[in-house]
C-alpha cells in the first residue's frame, strides 16, 4: 500500500467532518470574535477552508516561503458566504488529492522547509508536515471554529461521533 492510500481514508474522514462544521457558519455573524486577540468567525471560517490547499503546498516543491523577499507576500483568503467557504473548501480539498495522488511514496521522505522571509521555521520530512502543519494544524483551527459555534449557540456537528447538538441513537 502507498502511503498516499494509506493516508487517503483519513484525509476523506476529516474533510467530511470539516465540511460539516464550515456548513453552519453563519452568514451574519462573520465579524463576530470571542476576544479581541481571536480571528474573527469569518477569518477562521476562511481559514480552514483554505488549509486543505496547504497540504497540495506541501507536495507542490521542497519549501514554502510566506514572505520572499520581492515576491508576493501570502494572503490569507477572505471569504464573505458560506457559499464561498464551501466553494473555497471544495476547491483547495481537490488541489490537495490532486497533489497526493501525484506523490510518490520517496516524496513523502523528502525534507521540506517553511520560511518567512530569511528565516527558517522548521525544515522536515515531508510525511511529518503533511500530518503536524496539515491535518493537525486543520483539526485544530475546526476545533476552535466549533467553539465558536457553540458560543454562538449554533449546533455543532460531531466529528468523532455525536456531539451534545447531535440526537443520541
């Protein structure tokens, strides 16, 4: 089994599960924020939408540079809908299996490096960053958009089984 296959079952669990959180982001609450050092909602929501493409980044090279020197700095996305975020989702989940399928499991060994400018954050085997500033780092930022929800008193969908929103059965 490759280790794109060997990934792909639950990489289709936790876009599914994401899916269903950015589904009951509400509309007009997108400038709501819990704190004033907290993304507000619809910076998160957009956020996580967009950290699917993340993973195809990390396929796409050896490193990823946020800020280069002369180069176009990194933006995050700035969704305005729902419909954008689930448009925005849908399309960065395609670009990231497009680039899994692509990789061949020798890839997946391959050191990869993120920087800011001149600096170096942490330089990895590649499978390590597809798990920690991928997946984790998506898992986290979806929990965090469920609390938020649930400060909002929107019902939050389960994601590793029922939630207290979620009819027990």
């Amino acid at each position: 089994m490759s280790a794109t296959q060997y990934l792909a079952p639950e990489f289709e669990l936790e876009m599914q599960s994401t899916r269903r959180v950015l589904e009951r982001v509400p509309e007009d609450k997108l400038a709501w924020q819990p704190h004033p050092k907290s993304y507000t909602l619809g910076q998160l929501a957009s956020h996580v939408a967009q950290l699917p493409d993340w993973l195809s980044t990390i396929f796409a090279g050896d490193e990823f540079n946020f800020r280069p020197e002369g180069g176009p700095v990194y933006r995050m996305a700035k969704c305005e809908s729902r419909r954008e975020l689930l448009d925005l989702f849908d399309a960065s989940v395609a670009k990231a299996k497009a680039a899994m399928a692509a990789a061949s499991d020798e890839t997946y060994e391959v050191p990869w490096t993120l920087r800011g400018g001149d600096k170096v954050f942490f330089t990895l085997p590649r499978w390590q960053v597809y798990r920690s500033w991928g997946m984790n780092h998506m898992v986290h930022h979806r929990a965090q958009l469920g609390v938020y929800l649930r400060l909002l008193d929107v019902p939050v969908p389960g994601t590793y089984g029922p939630s207290a929103d979620a009819p027990q059965g």
